[in-house]
C-alpha cells in the first residue's frame, strides 16, 4: 500500500477508536475499587456480552473504512499509467550589437508532466502537459536563433502540448498516430545525442530536413534485431480545422528516414518533402527563412554520432548533421546547414556534461554574410533530481535591415526532475 493510502486509512481507523477510547474512560475505575472491597454482588458486572456488543461497533466501522477506501481506489490511477515531471527555471539575457535585444535579465520558467499508459504491455499513449511564461528572446523564432530548447510561452495555463499513440505490428514494425505530434518522434533512428540548450541545436541541427511542428500526423516504422532501421511519416499543420489533413490548403510534411546504430555510432539519412509553404525557423539566416516559391521543397538530411565506450574519457562524444534544401523559386532556391556537437562526461565531477556546439544557420547560396551559431555550457549534477547549467551562447547573423549583427546570450539554468 502506498504511504500517503497507508496514512488516510491510519486517520480514519484512530477516527474510529476514539468513541471507544471516550466509553473506556467513562468507566468508573474508583467506583470498582469499591464493588471489590465491599463485595457488593448488586453493582451491574462487566460482562462477555458487554465486550461482544463494542466488538460488533468496531467491526462495523471497520467495513465503512475499507468500502470508502475502495471507492478511493477506484477514482486512482491506473497501474499502468506512469507520471513524472520536469520544471525548468531559466534566467537570462541576450545583447545585439542592433539593440534589438538590450541585454536585460529576465527569469522564466517551464512546467511539464509527461503521462505514459499502457492496455496491452507494449503499446503506449503518450500525454504531455505544459505551460510555462517564456517571452521575447527564448521563444521567438528570429533570426537570432535564441530560442531556448526549455522555452514556452503558455502564459501560465496549462495546455496538452503533445498527445499520441504507439503500438507494434507484428515482429519488428511500430504505428504512432496522433492529434499532436511532431516528425522527429516517429523516426526510427536517433539522430543526435548532443544534448542541446538552444533549440536550433536540437535533431542534428533544427534546420529544413528535421524541422518540424506539432500537428495531426502518423507514421511506420521498422527496426531489425541488427541495428537497420526504416521509417516514414506524415504531419499537417492545422489538421485538426477546416482545412484538413493531406489537402492542397494544408502545410504537409513527408519525411522517410534510413539508419544503421550500434551501441557507439549510428549513421542515417532523412528525405523530407514538404508541400504548401512549409517552413522553418529555428536554425536558419534572414534570406534563408525567406526564400520564395510555390512553398514547396526537397529537404535532405544527413546525420552521424558517436561515442566512446568510456564516458569518463578526454574524447567527447560527436554528433554532426549538414541539410540541403531546394526549391522551385527562381532565385535563392538552394539552402545549406551544418552542425557539430560535442559533449563529455564526468570530467571535473563524477555526472557532470560539459557541451559545446556550432554551425552554420541555413543559409541560401551567395548570401553575403556567412551566419553562424555557437553554445558552450557546463551542466553540474546537484543530486539525481537536480542540475544546475550556466550556458554562453552567441553568434553572427544578417538582420531584417541586411546589417551584420553580432548577438550574445547568457544562461543559468536549474532543472528539478521528478
């Protein structure tokens, strides 16, 4: 029985004795004494029948605790429904040399409950619950690329921010379909294990191939005992209204993925085609998010991580990514990305990461100004719940005014898991 079960049936049992304890106490002890000296045979004895008639009360309410904690029970959890959670406190600033950003310290936060259930043992729903009061800087998708990897900006209402379903298929194959969604959680291969803070370093590099966005979607995947693994999926924005899934009205992504993984390295490559003005803006320059066209593009996505076999090493483990992107616009039709990612592991204390990522922000072919991104942090492990991660991030980047601008950022972020 769980404690805090374990502690409401205590209080009410106690509830229960209590009348027991009063009729004990009433009991003239004085009075008995008496009867005993004097031997007075007329004072009313205590007997069998007097102790039978309090045992039946006691057994009584004893049956009225156990149906109400039946009733609790029912109206619990599943036993098969897993909760945890993660708040994220965040406190920061950002600085452009165009004072679009003017430096000022801000502390934000994120609250998130993931919900895991299963009705057969190896399927899963997957509920995620979150809110958070992210503004400016950490949630806006700019040509900055500060987005944070933790931000929200619920304004402080809790919302369902992701929701679907897995299950197998016979040997080897999964089905995931969902209102809620996103690409990246149907591949069938991991793509990257930098473990990022800004968002546009997430995925190998949150550029055209891996950018994605919560919609409806669904998707197959298949993954064999040696490590080959295959996948394809589907997502439209704005699904779930009037303009529906996989129509001519609506943002379609398409995204089909080869990998090979084993224990320290994996390999993939994704094809990502994306119809009726789909685009991205995590990890891109000014004329790189702005490239024209009938909204449709070819995404192509290269992908690789490795890893030492012992992570207390001096060698880092590596992810890297380069994406390609062309279009039908006459002009600015071709964009290229790359990212490098390193990370290492108890290196000045034991569970500590240390990380460190750059590269290059989707950029079209002659763009002037070559953008660039970088992140270093140092993520120190408090207790198993808690981490606490100072982060510098910065880079170079062309703004809506086609001026070069230089842009740094400052981060302490606290993480409470639970």
């Amino acid at each position: 029985m769980k404690l805090f079960q374990q502690m409401l049936v205590a209080g009410a049992s106690l509830s229960l004795l209590a009348p027991v304890v009063a009729h004990a106490s009433d009991v003239n002890i004085e009075e008995m004494n008496s009867y005993s000296r004097s031997g007075n045979s007329s004072t009313k004895r205590l007997d069998s029948k007097t102790f039978s008639n309090e045992i039946a009360k006691i057994n009584e309410r004893v049956d009225n605790i156990e149906a109400k904690f039946n009733e609790f029970e029912a109206g619990g959890f599943s036993d098969t429904t897993v909760l945890d959670g993660k708040a994220i406190f965040d406190v920061g600033s950002v600085d452009t040399d165009d004072d679009t950003y003017t430096g000022e310290t801000q502390f934000m936060y994120t609250y998130t409950l993931n919900l895991n259930t299963s009705f057969t043992g190896d399927d899963n729903l997957y509920t995620r619950i979150k809110t958070g009061n992210h503004s400016s800087w950490s949630k806006t998708k700019s040509v900055y690329n500060t987005y944070l990897s933790s931000g929200n900006g619920n304004g402080d209402s809790l919302k369902v921010d992701k929701l679907w379903y897995t299950t197998p298929v016979g040997d080897n194959w999964t089905v995931t379909f969902g209102p809620k969604i996103e690409n990246y959680y149907m591949h069938a291969t991991t793509p990257s294990i930098y473990q990022p803070v800004l968002k546009a370093f997430t995925l190998g590099g949150n550029a055209s191939a891996y950018g994605a966005s919560t919609s409806p979607g669904a998707g197959i995947a298949y993954a064999a005992d040696n490590g080959f693994a295959v996948s394809s999926n589907v997502t439209t924005q704005k699904g779930n209204t009037s303009t529906g899934i996989l129509t001519n009205e609506g943002k379609t992504s398409w995204a089909t993925q080869v990998g090979y993984t084993q224990p320290n390295y994996s390999v993939s490559a994704l094809v990502n085609m994306k119809y009726n003005g789909w685009t991205d803006s995590y990890f891109m320059s000014t004329d790189g998010k702005a490239r024209s066209g009938d909204g449709n593009s070819t995404n192509i996505g290269l992908r690789g991580w490795w890893r030492p076999s012992d992570s207390s090493t001096a060698m880092p483990s590596i992810s890297v990514g380069y994406d390609t992107s062309e279009t039908d616009a006459s002009t600015n039709s071709n964009t290229t990305a790359y990212f490098v990612g390193l990370n290492w592991s108890d290196t000045i204390n034991p569970d500590d990461k240390i990380g460190i990522a750059f590269g290059q922000p989707q950029k079209v072919e002659g763009e002037t100004i070559d953008p660039f991104l970088y992140e270093v942090y140092y993520q120190y492990k408090v207790n198993d719940s808690v981490t606490i991660t100072p982060t510098i991030f910065g880079g170079t980047s062309k703004n809506s005014s086609d001026v070069e601008t230089d842009m740094t950022g400052y981060l302490v972020q606290t993480t409470f898991k639970f």
